[in-house]
C-alpha cells in the first residue's frame, strides 16, 4: 500500500495503534522536500529614510505587490540598507521596529471632526474640513491682520493663528509650508528645532 | 554638525557632553566604536547620568545637570593656563588679537548695558576698537590687555578646578583627568570631536552652552579639520532641513531673517546683513545677501516682484518681538491667539508646563491637527482620566484632524545631521483617506485664495501672487518643489568676467549659490540647497557610496549643503601656507601648480584664493576668522558666564554670591505670571532632568507595538542614596512633584544615577524618561512635560528640560 507522506499523518492522527503502525513496516514513501521560498523574493523593495532621529540611516522598503496600478502594495518588512554609508544596514532598536509604526492601530485614516464641547470625533469630507478651515483662517486673518503699527509703520502681519510645522516632514512639504505661511503674514510660526 | 556622521571614524579623541549618541543616535554611534576599534580613539563621556554612552567610554565624569559652562569655562581655563593651544591656528584663525572696546566691562556677573527691568542688554559697548581705515584694531603680540586673548584669559581664570568640582559635583581629580585628555589635542596632528545634543540645548543658557564646547574647540585648533568639529546631533530625521528652510518665527530659508519693524527701507535692511569686512582681504560671503534674497522672493512671488517694488519686502511680514512657542503659547493663554495648526507637532506632550499648554489651548476658537498619529493634543478636550483629566463640555475649540502619509508612503528629500539631503521613494498607499502634507497643506491654501480672489479681503496681494505653477494645482508635486527651492535661471546667467559667456540658459536648473543674481533673473526657494536639483538631475538622489580618498566623504552620495561640502570651514585643516596641518587626514590642499584648492572635500573657501593673498578661512564672518568673543550675536554676553537654572537646588550662583541678578541668566525671558511657576529647593530639593531611551522615538514609538512591548510602562530613576533616604524600593510606585504638577510612575533605583557633592553638600537627581502620554499602545501615563519650567534659552527659547525643582515621594 503506497500512501502520501500526507495521507500518513492523516492515517496517523487517526486514531487507535497508529503509533504502532511504523513498528509494523507501513512506512510512507520517500519524502519530497521542498525549501521554502525566500519571502523577499517576490516583493517590491523601495529605498528610504529612517523617520526618527537625524542619523538618517537608510532603509529598504519590501512590500507585496509590484505597483501594478490594480495591486495596491502593503508594506511587509523594513530593514536597513547596505549601501548606506552611514548605517551599512543596520538599524537601532528604534528604526528595527519601524514596520509597526507604518502599520500602526493608532494611525489616522480619516478626517475628523470636533464640535466645540463634543466628548466626540464625528468624520468629516476632506472637502468640508479644508472649508471650514479656510473660512475659520480667512475670517481671523481679515479681523485681526495688522497693516500698519501705531506709528504707522508697515509691517503686514497675522499673529492671531499660528502654526507649528513638522520637523520629520520633508523638505518639500517644508518648503511648501513656508511659503504658504509667510504669504498669509504668519509670524507664530516654529518647529521642533525650537524645542 | 560642522563634520558628518563617518567622519567620526578620523578623530583621536570623543567627547560626548549634553548627548547620549549610543542610546540617542545609536546607528551614528557606530562611527565611535569604528574610532576607538581603527585608530586606537578615546571616548570621554560628561553626563549627569552614567548612560550606555559612558559604559563604552574610557573615562566618565559627573556633573550637575545646568553646570556645563563651569566645567567647559574650567577647561578653557586649563588649556590656557597651561598653554595647551593650537598656537598658530588661534593667532592667525581666530579673533585672539582683536581689540575690544574700553567701555565693554564685567562686573560680578553682569556685562555692561544690563537693563534689569528689562532683562535684556543695551550691546553697544560689546564691539571692537575701530581704526581709521575702517577696519577693527589688533595686537599680533597678544599684549594689549584689551585684546581678546587677555580678556579671555582673565574672564576665565576664575573658573579654577576647585570651583569646577564645587558647582558641578565633578570630583576634581576626574575633572583634571578630562582637561588632561583633552589637551592631547592641541598638537596639529591629534584632534577631537565634540557630540552634543538636547542636553545641551534645553537649558535657560543652551546657547552659551554649545559656543563654550566651540571655544574649546577653536583654542585646540579642532575646528574643519577631519575627525574634529562640533557636532549638534539633531533630534529628528528633518529638524535640520527645516531650520535650513527657516520654519522658525524670525527666520526665512537659508538662515536669512525677517525684518523687524523699524527696517521700513530695504536697502538699509540689505545693508545690515551684508557685512561688509571687518579685516583687509576678508571674503564675508554674506555680502551676497540680496542675491540670495531677490531670489528668494522671485521663488515666492514670481512676475510680481520687481526691482520697483524692492522685490516684494513689504509683503513679508515684520517682527514687533520674537514669535517662538512659548511666546505664542503665552499670547494664546492671554487670549490672544484664536487658530492654531499643529502640523506633525505634539506639543501638549512636547512643551514645558503641560497645565499651561492644556488651558491655552482651550481658549483657541479652532485647531487643525495634521498627523499620521492620533497624538495627544488633538485630544486635549478629551478627559483621559487622571492621565488628562479635563471637562470636555467647558472645552469650546472646535478641532479638526486630519490624517496624513508617513515617511513610507511619500517621495521626498530630509536633511541629516551631516548636512546631506537624502531623496527617498513611496513603497505604497496610506491608510484609509490619508493624504500626503503637501496636498494637505495646498487644499488649506486654495481655498484661502479662492477666498481672497472671490470676495477680497485684509491684503490679499501675496495670497493671489504667490508662485504655484503645478501641474496639479492641488498636489504639488515633490519634483517640482525641490526644482523650485534649488533654483533656475530666469534669464540667461552670464559670467561676471565675460558677460559673452552664458553660464546657465533661461529656464534651466542653476549649479548651485554662486549663480545667483540680485537683478531679478534668478530664482531660488533656498539658496543653501542651490543645487541639489541641477540639469545633471536630482542630486539627493545619488546613490554612490565610493570613497575614494579613504577618509570617508563619499562625494557622490546624495547632496551635502552647502554646495555638496562634506566638512565645514575645512580651510582651516591647513596651515597659512595652505598645507594640511595633517597630512595624513587631508581634506584639502592649495595646489600652486594649478591655483587651486582642491583635494577630499569641496573647499569652504574661494577656490582660487592663493595662500599668500591671507584671505582667512572663516569665510561667513566679516572678520574672516572665527570669534572668541561674541560682540552683539548673543543675548547674555561675549563670553560665557556660569549661571544656575533658573530652578536650581542652590540658593545663589557661587560665581557671584552676593548678586541675585547673576543667580540664573540675567537675559532669559520670563513671562510675568511665571515668576509664581518656579519652585524653591526648600519644597522641591532634588534635580529633575528629563532624557529619551533607545527604544523609543520621542511620542511616536509607543504608538508601535514592537517599541510598547520593550519599553510598555513609564518609570523613573533615582540613585541608591536618595531611595534610602526616602524608602523607596526598586519597583515603588513614587509621585514625582514640581511646582506645576505631579506624575505617577514606577521607581528605578539605579547606580546609574550619583549623589554629587555640591557646595559642600549632597545633591540627588531625579532622572525622567519622556515617551509616555495617554495615546498609544504604551501603558498609559503622565505626560512628563507637566513638571518642566516655562522658560526657555536667551538667545533661541529652547525650553528649560534638562535642570529643573522636583520632589519625590513613595505612593
């Protein structure tokens, strides 16, 4: 009788003397074995930038899916990068956990919505959150900015919102950010360099 | 950092002080190890705790958090009183034989100008003798007792190594065995580098601290030299990029400044920042100001800034007084502040006084919080039991979340510490609705101006003229914003010596700073990055890692500002000949043959300039050379002066006893209601200082669930000898109290943690890691920033974390 190696487990899981069935000669046939494929080896790997400190260690990004448009990637392993001149692939107990940052039950998802005295997030459009912003921004920038100071000085400043801006966002969004902040008048403006 | 990261590996000599890289920067710390492994390097670690940076080191030394100018002045003493100096490096590179002028005077703690009502200086007297050739009056024999040299010496004699180790708590022999070790490198051949971070900073006289560490440095001869340096080892992935960039309430890209109120005339607001040279054959580079600010404003406003409107000066806006955090924080608690929008900033869990941030921001009418996270302030309406226990009803801000990508699902570029502008790529899509900050912040903006074009409105002629020439108009593209901030050519850039000869056409990406024009045919969004996106392409995108000189500079990897220069004021790594004072660690050379400066690095220097026509190699100073003496640049005085915290365990500053406007820094603002904030030793004995782990990343890590696993739970560190005193075990729960607050977490009692011995008695430090908040996989826990000060650093506002008044008791 030729079974599986597969049928044999099942055979002995079975039940009542299976363990004694070895000991009678019924043997499966030879086992096929199969390494397990390297689970990188199909992912997409992305080169970044450590988010946290300032080492800026880099890290390879390996994700399911090859940015076909109809296979959205997730991100399934984090490591460092080899090529990196300064971290030559290694990362600190920090950056060794980044894939749980990135996959994290506390990210955002939506935009929200407080009502002033709500004990609650109610969700909002992003088309409704930037209006209302807007029209919040506009209305304290046109009662408030200040044109000329009492000795008649122009000085064209709005001091009444401000704005602490990201210092793990990139230079781009940094960039954008100051520029649209200078043109409003904004002068409340930091970011965690003053902390 | 002056250097970089790898370039650790060429130093002799660490000293890591106001840092803990090895827990803080470990990746980085790497280069440490490779020093002392390569080149038989020392490690010297000074830090109120035994970290695992001093467990690696070769010798540790204590200190009393807030003491580091006392045992920084005290080296400075040594090294001059037991003449361990660079001596050709400080007579030709520094300021050693410039003459101060005779009204500038010090008296028991206090420079002259003090306005105590003020609390702030009249600076007019901290100048220079000037001749009648316009340039500052030296004495090269360094006789004169007015010259820098003689007055350092004086101011410093003070600081003996018996007043060291009374203030510091340093035990004398250890704080002898530091000056000693760091004296081997004066020789021209031996080098140290300096690592600092937030322990140096986060404190009433950060900035003081950080130029005594410079001082040292400059006396040794350790400045732009391979393996040297001072090196700020910054605390987030882009804090750099956005200084650079000038996300600062006084600042605009490229550390350009805003004007104040009385600078109505441009030109005379040009002029001020133009220096002029203060010595025959200096460079001062910033004499290209306007180039960089024409630019500047052509990047913001395009068409509509022109010569006949001074290139729109008058839209930006004008400095009445400084706008740092805890000056808006203050103006919101006052009511004055309506909106505020905390993009990727937590600062309920990141700003001193966790009481008076809570109360500010519930007087605001609206916030807008942009974050990948659910962070704590956009939830601070929301009563989270004893860990934020407010009322929600009372609560009348309205608040708006909004979710955006993290560092994985976006293109772009961050700034290391070494200066280097790194481009990474999207591995895949955000969660859910989440949004890149780029369209975020262009979704805000459109709207605003589809406001102000609609229905008019307060000066809307910068909101309606401002640059946006994107293909998608709501999702500026990351390409497009770096093409715009390193800058192209308007119209064809020509040579300044062969008008022929056009440099870079119209509509092409510039090389780099040197390309910039004041007549409005440039356009650059931050001319210390001018180059980064050239017509070669995108140059943080480089990917090269070869070395060819050895030393570690790889050229070719991504883009160093400014002008892909790895090693800042690397002139000075050669002698006035211009030969390496090292040979074996040459950055650059002057090679007469071709008349050039060239070698390892890019020169920060004119690369043409010959050694004999003595052009110094401080190139953005107009004294050409680097300062011992301050003159006006800081807030407190030229030269550093020990002052307590303003919350300090002593009831007076032993360097002036009897003068209790010199007890803390007589310049640090405080705000008038404050004063009743800060507590006395007698309710609050011990010393509280705040530090991060190496498994966590500020308040992001607890928010993942690798990091909350090895670190879950908030707890604080005491020495053996303040537990024995107060009963409490390893493992107690203990309240941890400050005037402003308490919190609740888990005591660990440590040997990590020394009784120092000051001013004849003991002092305990009670040391407090930060991470915890009420959001998170953590356990939840007191924000540890209800106990810290609201007072921050003269001269930036860096809030007072790191010396402050606790008490501790077992629960």
């Amino acid at each position: 009788m030729q079974v599986t190696r597969r049928q044999f487990f099942k055979i002995c899981a079975a039940g009542v003397g299976s363990s004694s069935l070895v000991a009678l000669g019924f043997a499966p046939g030879e086992a096929l074995a199969e390494v397990r494929a390297f689970k990188l080896a199909r992912t997409t790997e992305t080169r970044n930038t450590c988010p946290y400190c300032s080492v800026g260690c880099g890290v390879l990004i390996y994700s399911l899916g090859d940015k076909a448009k109809n296979a959205p990637g997730e991100i399934m392993h984090i490591e460092g990068d080899p090529d990196h001149p300064v971290n030559r692939g290694t990362l600190c107990p920090k950056g060794a956990g980044l894939l749980d940052f990135v996959h994290s039950p506390g990210r955002l998802t939506q935009p929200e919505y407080r009502a002033p005295g709500s004990k609650e997030w109610t969700p909002i459009s992003w088309d409704d959150a930037f209006t209302r912003i807007a029209k919040l921004m506009k209305d304290d920038r046109d009662k408030n900015f200040i044109a000329k100071n009492d000795k008649g000085e122009t000085v064209n400043r709005w001091v009444s919102t401000g704005m602490l801006a990201a210092s793990a966002s990139s230079n781009e969004t940094g960039y954008l950010t100051q520029k649209i902040a200078r043109s409003l008048g904004m002068l409340a403006f930091d970011n965690q360099a003053r902390v | 950092m002056t250097n970089h990261w790898v370039d650790i590996k060429n130093t002799d000599l660490v000293l890591i002080m106001g840092g803990n890289a090895a827990e803080a920067h470990p990746c980085g710390f790497k280069w440490v190890t490779e020093a002392k492994a390569h080149r038989k390097a020392r490690l010297i670690v000074v830090d109120p705790r035994f970290t695992r940076s001093a467990a690696v080191s070769d010798y540790y030394a204590p200190i009393r958090a807030g003491t580091d100018i006392a045992f920084l002045g005290g080296v400075i003493n040594y090294l001059l009183s037991n003449d361990k100096i660079h001596h050709e490096y400080v007579k030709t590179y520094t300021d050693f034989s410039f003459l101060v002028k005779d009204e500038f005077a010090f008296n028991d703690g206090i420079f002259s100008g003090y306005n105590p009502e003020k609390r702030s200086y009249d600076k007019s007297t901290w100048g220079y003798q000037m001749g009648a050739d316009g340039y500052v009056v030296t004495d090269p024999t360094l006789q004169n007792p007015r010259c820098v040299y003689q007055m350092m010496k004086a101011h410093y004699a003070r600081y003996t190594p018996d007043v060291v180790s009374s203030i510091c708590g340093t035990p004398k022999e250890a704080f002898l065995k530091v000056c000693e070790m760091i004296a081997g490198t004066a020789a021209p051949n031996k080098t140290m580098t300096i690592m600092y971070a937030l322990g140096w900073t986060q404190h009433s006289q950060g900035s003081q601290n950080i130029r005594t560490g410079a001082m040292v440095q400059l006396l040794l001869g350790n400045i732009g030299v391979a393996g040297g340096g001072m090196n700020a080892l910054r605390g987030h992935s882009n804090i750099q990029g956005l200084t650079d960039l000038g996300l600062l309430s006084n600042l605009l890209p490229g550390y350009m400044s805003l004007p104040n109120d009385a600078e109505q005339d441009y030109t005379a607001y040009v002029e001020k920042r133009a220096s002029k040279p203060l010595r025959p054959g200096q460079l001062s580079y910033w004499q290209n100001y306007n180039k960089f600010f024409v630019s500047n404003m052509k990047a913001w406003w395009g068409d509509a800034a022109t010569a006949e409107n001074n290139w729109c000066y008058d839209w930006l806006p004008k400095l009445d007084k400084g706008y740092d955090l805890l000056q808006v924080f203050e103006n919101m608690n006052q009511g004055k502040v309506n909106g505020y929008i905390c993009q990727g900033f937590n600062p309920l869990a990141s700003a001193p006084c966790k009481v008076k941030v809570s109360g500010s921001l519930a007087k605001l009418k609206y916030l807008v919080i942009i974050d990948p996270l659910a962070t704590e302030t956009s939830e601070f309406w929301q009563n989270h039991g004893e860990y934020n226990d407010v009322d929600p009803a009372k609560i009348q801000t309205e608040v708006f979340r909004l979710p955006s990508t993290c560092f994985a699902e976006e293109d772009g570029s961050l700034v290391s510490s070494s200066r280097v502008l790194q481009w990474h790529w999207k591995a895949a899509e955000p969660p859910g609705d989440a949004k890149g900050d780029q369209e975020i912040m262009a979704g805000i903006f459109l709207r605003v101006r589809d406001l102000y074009k609609k229905g008019g409105g307060a000066f809307p002629d910068p909101i309606l003229n401002l640059t946006w020439k994107h293909r998608q108009p709501e999702a500026p593209s990351p390409e497009e914003l770096a093409k715009e901030f390193s800058g192209k050519a308007l119209k064809d850039v020509t040579d300044p010596k062969d008008t022929a000869k056009v440099l870079v056409k119209a509509g092409e990406q510039l090389n780099g700073f040197a390309e910039l024009r004041d007549d409005g045919s440039t356009s650059c969004g931050c001319w210390i990055f001018s180059g980064a996106w050239s017509e070669k392409g995108n140059l943080m995108a480089r990917r090269d890692n070869s070395d060819p000189y050895g030393i570690g500079q790889t050229l070719n990897w991504a883009f160093a500002w400014p002008a892909n220069r790895r090693v800042l004021y690397n002139r000075a790594s050669c002698d006035p000949s211009g030969k390496p004072y090292d040979p074996t660690r040459k950055l650059i050379a002057w090679d007469a043959a071709s008349g050039k400066w060239g070698g390892a690095d890019i020169p920060d220097f004119k690369p043409d300039s010959p050694p004999e026509d003595g052009m110094n190699p401080f190139i953005m100073n107009p004294e050409g050379v680097a300062r011992f003496f301050a003159v006006d640049k800081m807030a407190e005085g030229p030269f550093p002066e020990h002052y307590e915290p303003m919350e300090s365990p002593l009831a007076n500053n032993p360097m002036h006893p009897k003068n209790e406007m010199a007890r803390a820094n007589p310049a640090a603002r405080v705000f008038k209601e404050d004063w009743a904030s800060f507590g006395k030793p007698d309710q609050f004995p011990y010393v509280g200082t705040t530090y991060r782990l190496t498994e966590h990343f500020h308040f992001w890590t607890k928010h993942a669930r690798l990091n909350a696993i090895i670190q879950p739970e908030q707890f604080v560190e005491i020495g053996e000898d303040l537990a024995k005193e107060k009963g409490i075990k390893d493992g107690d729960h203990v309240r941890v109290r400050s005037k402003r607050g308490f919190i609740v977490a888990v005591a660990v009692v440590t040997k990590r943690v020394r009784t120092l011995d000051v001013e004849g008695r003991k002092v305990h430090t009670v040391g407090m890691p930060i991470h915890w908040g009420f959001m998170g996989l953590t356990k939840n826990g007191y924000i540890t920033n209800t106990l810290t000060p609201f007072v921050g650093d003269a001269n930036t506002q860096t809030p007072e974390f790191k010396a402050f008044l606790v008490n501790i008791e077992k629960v």
